[in-house]
C-alpha cells in the first residue's frame, strides 16, 4: 500500500462541547429580536442530509454533528431531538447541562416546544429552514402552548458565528449521458408531462439531487455527494432556468444546456419566481422551503405543494446506471478485499487504530481507479465504539483495536459510474459466543431480506421485519431503518425508497437500496452487515401474480469467524455459500496473489 493520504475526510472534531458560550449568546440575540426562543433544525435551505459548511448551524451550536437533529432554545431551557442512531453520540458531544439531549421515540420537538414554551411566548423560526408542513406542525405544537410562531428575516444562528464559512463555489460540470442513461431534453420532458397530468404550469426543483439528475450536471457543493447547490424553474413550455450558488461552470455544460436551460445565478431566484404570477405551480413538500411558498404566492402564483415528480424518477435507475453501479460496485469490492486482507495483517500485529483503518481503506480505494470521493464519512468503530450507529472517529476519540474485540466499519465511495456503501463486522482475535450469536442472528436477517420475493407493490415497512425476525426471537432489535435508497454517483441516501418501519413507498425494479440490520450492546461492542441490493423481477414458476426481489451488488465477504453455523437454516447456508462463491469469481481477476489467496480462504463454504 502507497503512503498514507488523507484527502476526502479529517479526524478533527468540528464542535465538540460549544453549547454554553454560544447557545448564550444566541439567546442574547433573541431577546433582541423581541423572541423568546428559535428552532435550529439541522438543515439547509433544499432540506438535504449533508449541508455546505456554512449551513451547519445546528453543530456549531451545540457541538451535535449528526446528520440529523433538531435544537429548541429557549430563554430558560434548550433541548437537542435525536432518532435512535444518535442517542449516544449527542450526549457524548453536547454539554447537557445546558441543552438535554431528547429521543425522538419518547418526544418529537413539537411536543417538547408543547410541554415548554409558555403562554404568550413567540417561538421564532428561519423560513428557508422549514417546510409548509414543518411549519404547520410547528404552528399546532405553539398554540397548544399558547404561545406564538414569527419567522425571522435573518438567522439569529449566523449573526452570532464568527468565522462562518462562505457559501460553497464548487466546479459545475456535465454528468455524461453514456453514464446518465438519457438525455437532459427527454428527462424535462417526462417531468413536464407529469406537471401537465397534474395540472400544474410550473415546478420550482429546490431539491439539488433531482436538479443534478434532471440536468445531467454534478458539482462540488457538498462534502461526500456531487451536488451543485440551486434551484431551476421548469415551465410546461419553453426554456428551463437554473439558479446556481457556484459561478464556476464549466464551458461543455453550459454548451450542452443551451438549447434546453439558461444558467443564472442564486441572487437571482426572485426575479424568476416574479415571473410565475398567474401560474400554478408545483413546489416539492419534502425540500421546498415555507420562503419559497411564500415568495410564489407574493408573486400572484397559486402553490401546489406535492410531490417533485423527478424523485420518484430518479430512484428508479436505467440500464445505464445499472451497469455503471454494477461495475462501481466491482471495483469498489477489490478495494474493499484489498483492506480485509491488510487489517487481518494489521490487528494480528497490534498495530491497529480506526484512524488508521479509515486511512488504508480510503488509500485502497484511490488505488482502484476513478475514485471521485467517499459517499460519506468512514464510521470506524472498536468496541463500545462500535455501538454507536454513525460514529465518526476524531484524534480525540481514536482507540485502538483490540484483541476480543468486534471492529465495525461501514464505508462508501463515489465513482463517476456509482455509488458504494458497505458495512462489515470483524473479529479481532476471538470473539465471545454473545457475539457470535448476536452477529449470526444480524447476518440472518441480512440473509432473509437478500433471499426475499414478494409481490408487485410491496413497500419496505412490509419487509422490514424479515431482517428484525432472527433477532426479535432472542428478544433483540436495533433502532434504525434496514434499508435506505442509494443514488447513481449522487446521494448515498436517497429518497423515497426505503426498508423500514417508515417505508411506505412501492418498490419498483430499477432501485437501489441498502439492506444492514445491527445489533448494538451499548458500551460493548456493535453489529452491523450491510449490502446494497438492486430491486429487480422475479420469475416464479406457477405463480399466478407479477413478483420483485433483489439482487445484490455488494461483493465482499463475511467474517466466517462470527458465524455461528448451528444457528443457520439450510437455505441461509446455502445463500451465504453461493454469494460468497461469486464474490470469489468476481473479484480474484482483480487482485493480486497473496490478497487472491486471503479471499479464496475468507470464502470457503460453510462448515457443518
């Protein structure tokens, strides 16, 4: 392996405990503003996971820097609302005498904004942070206080943060159309026949996925996703505007877009919106802002909140992106087998921490070819650092690996071609018999859900038990989703699709998900096993209804150690024993002779 180099992620805490000093003087600040206290969802503007660094409001704030979160800081009270995945990493990393981190499965912020706000108290919000339907829930919850809602002109957050970042000026360029599958043109126009059955005359696209994926473009935005932050009006006739944060397009974009688009500048959003008087229009309810909604209706135009019609068709990937993901994912797999092979070298000699993990397998991957970026941060976790669903490693908290010792990582990469995310739990040394039995009954359902055929129409809440099945007998679960959708070199998690308790939305051939159950023993160790897998048809001999199931496109081993066969049904072996066999076949013309002969014996059948 070449000298280590560290070029997609640091290790440095970016807000560890600056909840007492800051969180005072954004109270200052409110009380100048005539509020008694404000809503600091983390959030951008489009409503997106990862966020330029000069919308992490919500870390800077209180040190959080989960990817999602909601603050509520009042005059005499402040709380941080967290899901399951972050209920021990907010603690660690908010001064909880000041903010007291709250479950979101015990209360939603609007029910702590209920429980505390006061009569007659004003609750203050950033419009270009909120939905509509987030205000309105935000509106009910004041009320039932007794209080009220006022949107502030200005974030109360950014007056208070010296220092904060500019605005992102990353390179905006063409995403080729041999790996986008269609063209710009043919995509506007599925969008405008949408917009036509719906009776719309306008879509304001305020979700910089579906404006990257609709326009064939990619940027440099955002950390970890290719995104070029904007906005487009797309009218049922006539050219299309984009409204772009960067300036620095590159000139075989602008070329390309011409007949179809002309490309503005962000400052100049409201102008275009002006122009929609009369119009109705379309704005998406999961990214557009309440700013947006209001600023339409300013205008004369007549908001329809709906559905951006280019999410549901992007989730659903073209053969073009299909290949390009199988071919990312076959690279990605030797890279992947490369570092599996090293790190068994590694925690044998002692010598392993989850810096240095992160380190090699990022270098692994950069040696593989096309590598544009990881899809996001390595959460390389030791033992009780493991059980923590999205750690993220610092120099401060860097551990080494011990023996007797589980090692989670879960890691992903962008290529032009694709997307990646894989999850893998090692044994250092030899593992206890809990976890073993924890890590075969997580690799169970893992099994179950790879194995799954189900009909037309099946949404992923129906199938999420399939993976919580094996542990729910041992009186187990974990608190998060299975599944989430994964992008074409775009967001590694991407709506609508899921496999969860939440999942509501069909699945339907073409879309990628990913499929990693866990099992967390808080203050031990972690479990999870993670694959990303293709919605694809099913031929079912004598069945008398149409039927889906997955393919999976992930090609890496699972550590044979933590297996424990007698928990195994003869049909799980067998899976595991075939997917094991096409990751050998797949990925040995790809590797070397010492790193061949790892993989062959990391993949050896199952014994009895």
């Amino acid at each position: 392996m070449t000298e280590s180099r560290r070029r997609f992620q640091t290790f440095d805490d970016p807000g560890h405990r600056k909840g007492p000093e800051r969180i005072a003087a954004l109270r200052a600040a409110l009380r100048e503003a005539g509020v008694d206290g404000f809503v600091v969802p983390r959030a951008d503007e489009h409503q997106s996971e990862y966020v330029p660094a000069d919308a992490e409001r919500l870390a800077w704030l209180t040190g959080f820097t989960g990817s999602a979160g909601t603050a509520v800081i009042l005059t005499d009270a402040a709380a941080l609302v967290v899901d399951g995945r972050y209920t021990l990493q907010a603690p660690a990393q908010v001064d909880t005498g000041v903010v007291s981190v709250v479950p979101l499965a015990e209360t939603s912020a609007e029910a702590w904004i209920g429980e505390h706000l006061g009569r007659d108290r004003v609750l203050a919000y950033d419009p270009w942070l909120h939905t509509p339907d987030g205000i309105a829930r935000l509106e009910r919850a004041v009320a039932k206080a007794g209080g009220s809602l006022r949107a502030l002109p200005e974030n109360p957050v950014d007056s208070c943060w010296a220092g904060r970042p500019k605005p992102p000026s990353g390179r905006v360029v063409a995403q080729p159309e041999s790996l986008a599958g269609e063209a710009a043109s043919d995509k506007l126009g599925r969008v405008r026949a949408a917009l036509v059955a719906d009776s719309c005359d306008a879509l304001v696209i305020s979700d910089p996925h579906n404006l990257a994926w609709a326009f064939n473009l990619r940027g440099g935005d955002v950390g970890h996703t290719p995104l070029a932050l904007g906005y487009a009006i797309l009218p049922r006739e006539g050219r299309a505007r984009l409204y772009l944060v960067s300036g620095d397009i590159d000139p075989a974009l602008r070329a390309a877009l011409d007949p179809i688009a002309e490309i503005g500048a962000r400052l100049d959003l409201d102008e275009g919106i002006a122009a929609l008087s009369g119009a109705r229009v379309r704005l998406d309810g999961a990214t557009g802002a309440v700013a947006l909604k209001e600023r339409v209706e300013s205008a004369g135009g007549t908001v329809d909140v709906g559905k951006d019609p280019i999410t549901a068709m992007k989730a659903v990937k073209n053969v073009a992106e299909i290949a390009g993901t199988r071919e990312a994912h076959r690279r990605d797999g030797a890279s992947v087998v490369r570092f599996l092979a090293w790190l068994d070298g590694a925690a044998a000699r002692g010598d392993l921490t989850e810096i240095a993990a992160v380190e090699a397998l990022e270098n692994f991957r950069a040696e593989g070819g096309d590598l544009r970026d990881v899809s996001f941060p390595t959460i390389s976790g030791s033992g009780a650092n493991g059980a923590i669903v999205h750690y993220r490693v610092t120099r401060e908290t860097d551990r080494a690996v011990r023996l007797g010792e589980l090692f989670l990582v879960d890691s992903g990469a962008q290529y032009p071609d694709g997307t990646t995310d894989i999850t893998r739990t090692l044994a250092i040394g030899e593992p206890t018999a809990e976890m073993r039995d924890r890590f075969t009954r997580v690799l169970q359902g893992h099994v179950a859900i790879s194995r799954a055929v189900f009909p037309k129409g099946t949404n992923g809440a129906q199938i999420d038990g399939f993976a919580r099945l094996p542990l729910w007998r041992a009186g187990l679960d974990f608190d998060h989703g299975t599944g989430h959708g994964v992008g074409a070199f775009l967001s590694v998690h991407e709506g609508p699709q899921r496999i969860a308790k939440t999942g509501t939305v069909a699945l339907e051939p073409g879309m990628i998900l990913s499929n990693e159950p866990g099992y967390y023993a808080a203050g031990r160790y972690g479990v999870r096993i993670e694959n990303l897998v293709l919605v694809e048809p099913r031929a079912v001999p004598g069945g008398e209804r149409p039927v889906l199931g997955f393919e999976t496109l992930t090609l890496a081993p699972y550590d044979r150690r933590l297996i424990d066969t007698s928990l195994l049904e003869p049909g799980e072996r067998a899976w595991i024993d075939a997917y094991h066999a096409r990751v050998r076949a797949a990925l040995s013309p790809l590797l070397d002779a010492p790193t061949r002969g790892w993989l062959e014996a990391a993949t050896e059948p199952l014994g009895a």
